[in-house]
C-alpha cells in the first residue's frame, strides 16, 4: 500500500467531482435538503431545545438517496468508459485504487457536512447547546455517510450502469437503516429467534447512529463503522476483479 | 537485447468460450510485432492479459523478467499501453490526465514538467492541453492515448489498434511516431489493417480463434501466398488453347490460370509448382513461340491473401 499513489488518485477522483456538475448540485441539494428537514419536518423552532437532533435525525434519510447518487459513479463509470483497463494497467494495486477512490467521495461527504456549519451558528446563537454532541453527530453523521459510501462503492462495481448502481445501492442502504426500525423488527419478531433479531438490529446504521448522535461516541459504533467500510471496500475490490473483463 | 517480453502457454477462458488458447511467444529489443486476425481472434484478449489487466486461465506473462502475476508493480512500470479505443477520463484536459499519469507513475516536479513537455511534443498535442478530452477530435484523443503509453518511456509498448478509425494523415503520423520509437524498445501493436504491418512491424503473427497460426516477418508471410512469384501476363493474336498448353510445359510451372479476355487480348497466370522464381522460363518460353506480349509483370503475393488463407481455410483463393 503506496500513500503516495493513494493520494494520487483521491485527487484525480476528488477534482472530477469539481470539473462537473456534480459537485455544485451535490452539495446546494444537500444543503436545502437538510435545511428544510431540519425547520419544517424536524420543528427545530417549536422544540425550544439549543440542539441539533432533529438536524441530524434526517441524515440516514437523506443519505439513502444522497450518497449513492454520489458514489454510482465510482465503479459504473470506470468500467463504462474503459478507463478501468488503464488505471488497472498503471503500477498501481486494486487497494490503493479502491481506497484512493473511495476517500475522495467520503472527504466530499465531509466537505457537505461541514458546509452546514450554518446550522451550527444558528444553535449556538439562540441557546447553549452542548457542542461535544454535536460534534459527535457531526462525527457519526460523517462515519454512516462513509458505511452508505462503501456500500454504493460496492454496487457501483457491480454494474456499468450509474442507473442500476443507483437504485441497487438505494435499496442496500435502505436495508441497512430500516433492519434498526421497530416495524421491520416487529415483522420479524414474530418468527424470528431473539437472537437473530438482535443480530439484525445491531446491523443497522440507525441503532450506531443514534447513540453517537446522541453524543456517545462509543468504540463498539466506532468499530462497527469502520469495519462496515472496510468489509464492503474489500467487497468492491474482490467484485471489480471478477467484473472488470465484462 | 535480450527478449523484453516472453510469454508462455497463454489461455483465457471466459464461461465456454475459449478467447486464447495456449499462446506462446516473445518479443526482444527493437522488434515490433504485428497482431493480426479478424474480429473476435483474440487479439485484444492477449493484450489484456500481457498488461496485467485481464488474469489469464492459465499460462505466465514475464516483462523485463518480472511476471506480471507475481511482481505487477514492477512489470507494469516498466510497460505502456493503449488499450483499444484509447480510453481516458473524458472531464480531465490533457494537461491535467498526463500529470495524473505521471504522478501515479511516480514522477514529480520538474522532472514530471519535463516528462510531459517532451511527450506532448512528440505526439504534438500543444494545441490543446487544455481543452477538456471530451471535446477533442478523434486524432486528438488517441493521442492523449499514445501519450500516456509512452510518458515514462517504458520499454515495452503494447498498442491495441492504435490507428483504429484514424484518417490517412493521422495513420501515418501515429506510424512515424511510432517507427521512431522502435529502436529501443519492445512493441507490440494489433491491427487488421495489413497495409500497416509492412509499415511499421518487423514481424508479424496471425491469431485466429485464440491460436497463433503462423508468425514471420512479413515477407516471409507473402511468400506462403499461392501467388507469391506467379506470372501475369497479357498477349494477343494467338490460339489462347496453344497458349495455355505451351504455358504449362515450362519448367517449374504448376497451374496455368486463364483470366479471360478483352477483344483479342488474353490474360494468363502461370503459378510456380513450388513457390519458386519462373520469370526466367516464363519469358524464353514467350521468345521461342515469338508471342507478342503487351504486360507481363511477377507477383509478390500479398499478405491479405494470405490472411484469407489461413483465418478462413474454406474460402481460401486457389
Ligand atoms: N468479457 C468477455 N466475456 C465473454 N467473452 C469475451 C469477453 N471478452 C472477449 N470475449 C470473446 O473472446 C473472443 C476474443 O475477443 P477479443 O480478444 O476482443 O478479439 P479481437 O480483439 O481479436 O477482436 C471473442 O469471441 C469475444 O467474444
Ligand atoms: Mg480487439
């Protein structure tokens, strides 16, 4: 693993998001997007609370179509335009490829957050909030973008269409946020082993999410982010290589 | 030199289909290798596989020495390639995509500036560096191609149809560059354009169905033409019968094809039974029967020929 040669290629991956649109619409929707989520659906005034729990209670929604917009094109775009063939052919190995490409997309998600740090003015000059928690749901926020990331990076190899990367990577994450929700877990209960129950629900990135956000940042949701990335990039890595003579 | 390429027993399989079926060959110093074979022989398959791309089903592929499968980093340092089509990240201007291929290959600096400036000399693209690749002309594009194959100046340069789709001036630009680099390096290009081997290879190797069929230079693959050597020639005011009997009794002839006629001008090819020069006989035979001969002309063979031939034995010429 050559830093050098990852820092190389997480340039390149991260001024192609600049030299399109993609950038500018990325960020003005999600900026809007949370804006309005946060005031209207979240009823961040009528609360009377300094916080930004109903800020970040939306994230796992908004990310559900956000990022795997973002991340389609990894992996799909690659393959389409044949410029996989000539990345793959460069002194360079699938990891660093992989990682390169991948914190691009999540220092991106970064870049996102931090643009909203309009929110975090506006807390702080109505009340006194508690701003290691927000901190902490700045910093869970960032680690589920990088879970949904990894996820989308790994459909986005499985395909040459952005399209189906998309839709296939929606429903992924989709899973992943709702095997946490009270519905899905009733509808399971019924039949299920408490144990496997329980194995489903601490899948999910809403039952991590919630906790750091709450302002626990706990090492189990730390471990169970990273490790969620570090298992669907190696995914990627084994996909693209069976994939990529297609 | 010693040989730049070697590769042994070459296979790829992809489901039943078998796209290289036990490929061996090597290139050395200063060689260009032509690749020839119609669409679907294999070509592109082996150079995937050569370039570390593909990994093969069976068989080793060594670059300078190293296996691309055991030691990548240091065998596909030492390679360019242009894969078919020329791909390149399409939002990046030439300026930007050569200084990426040059980081990723480890330049840096002034000695990256220096890299670039003479490669974008060489293919001539000044004109556009920085204009986005998208937007350029296809000549334009398999430049920034070739560029980026040769940036490093690696010594074995592999090429899947660079001139593909190119116009005639663009054809022979990309083989002059070409040619001039072959010195000091190892190349190898695929093409069906046979025009282009006598151009540009110093051999050349039909594929057909994943196996190589014949590999030569490429006048020792004209010779295997049937017609390498026959006779043409044209006469008139003779019986075309007497013509085509006393043709056939000279020495070394085989076959004496008629060609038909134009008014009272008949056309004739008389074969060599064993691919050797008749001209000789040819002509004293035309002295003795005192024939007035208006063309008469030997024939090399040409090398499509022989490609027909040997790609498609059942609708070989005679
Ligand atoms: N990814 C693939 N999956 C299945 N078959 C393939 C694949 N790539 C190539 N082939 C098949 O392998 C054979 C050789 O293809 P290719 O190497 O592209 O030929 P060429 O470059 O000589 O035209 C063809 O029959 C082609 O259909
Ligand atoms: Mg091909």
């Amino acid at each position: 693993m050559n830093i050098g040669r990852i820092g190389v290629i997480f340039r390149r991956e991260l001024a192609s998001y600049f030299a399109t649109p993609i950038a500018s619409v990325f960020l003005v929707i999600f900026l809007l997007l949370s804006g309005a989520f946060t005031f209207y659906l979240g009823g961040f005034f009528l609360r009377g609370q300094a916080d930004l729990l109903p800020f970040f209670d939306f994230h796992p929604w908004l990310y559900v179509v956000l990022i795997p917009a973002l991340a389609m094109r990894l992996w799909a775009e690659e393959r389409k335009s044949g410029t996989i063939e000539l990345l793959l052919t460069m002194p360079v190995t699938m990891g660093e490829a992989v990682i390169g490409k991948f914190l691009a997309a999540w220092c991106f998600t970064g870049l996102a957050l931090i643009l909203t740090f309009p929110m975090w003015v506006t807390v702080n000059i109505l009340g006194e909030p508690d701003n290691g928690v927000i901190l902490a749901g700045y910093v869970g926020s960032w680690l589920m973008a990088g879970g949904f990331l990894a996820i989308g990076s790994c459909m986005s190899a499985l395909t040459k269409s952005q399209v189906i990367a998309f839709v296939v990577s929606a429903v992924v994450c989709l899973a992943f946020i709702l095997s946490g929700f009270p519905l899905i877990l009733d509808f399971f209960s019924g039949w299920t082993p408490h144990m496997i129950l329980s194995i489903i629900s601490s899948f999910s990135f809403l039952t991590h999410f919630q906790s750091i956000s709450k302002g626990v940042l706990d090492l189990r949701d730390l471990v169970y982010f990273v490790s969620l990335i570090v298992f669907w990039l190696f995914a990627t890595a084994i996909l693209i290589d069976m994939k990529k003579a297609e | 030199m010693g040989r730049m390429v070697e590769i042994q027993g070459l296979r790829k399989e992809f489901g039943p289909i078998v796209a290289v079926d036990g490929v061996s060959f090597s290139v050395a110093q200063g060689e260009v290798l032509g690749f020839l074979g119609p669409n679907g022989a294999g070509k592109s398959t082996t150079m995937k596989m050569v370039t570390g791309f593909l990994t093969p089903t069976a068989g080793t592929v060594k670059i300078c020495g190293y296996d691309i499968q055991e030691d990548p980093l240091e065998a596909k340092a030492r390679l360019g390639y242009l894969p078919e089509g020329a791909p390149a990240y399409q939002d990046m201007t030439p300026a930007a995509f050569l200084k990426f291929v040059g980081e990723i290959r480890g330049f840096r600096g002034a000695e990256l500036d220096r890299r670039i400036d003479e490669t974008v000399a060489k293919v001539h693209l000044g004109s556009v560096m920085d204009q986005t690749i998208e937007t350029l002309s296809k000549g334009f594009k398999r430049r920034v191609g070739l560029a980026q194959a040769i940036l490093h100046d690696p010594p074995v340069l592999i090429m899947d149809e660079p001139t593909d789709g190119l116009d005639p001036n663009q054809k022979h630009e990309v083989r002059s560059l070409i040619k001039a680099m072959a010195r000091d390096k190892a190349i190898i290009l695929s093409t069906h354009i046979l025009e282009e081997v006598h151009a540009v290879c110093t051999r050349a190797m039909i594929i057909a169905k994943g196996k190589v069929i014949t590999d030569g230079t490429p006048g020792e693959l004209e010779r295997q033409s049937p017609l390498h050597n026959a006779v043409t020639l044209a006469l008139t005011g003779v019986n075309p019968q007497d013509i085509h009997a006393a043709l056939g009794m000279v020495p070394g002839a085989g076959k004496v094809e008629d060609l038909g006629h134009e008014g009272d001008l008949w056309r004739f090819r008389v074969y060599p039974a064993h691919g050797q020069s008749i001209v000789t006989e040819v002509s004293r035979c035309i002295r003795d029967h005192g024939w007035d001969v208006v063309e008469l002309y030997v024939e090399h063979g040409h090398l499509d020929e022989v490609f027909r031939m040997l790609t498609e034995p059942r609708q070989a010429l005679t």
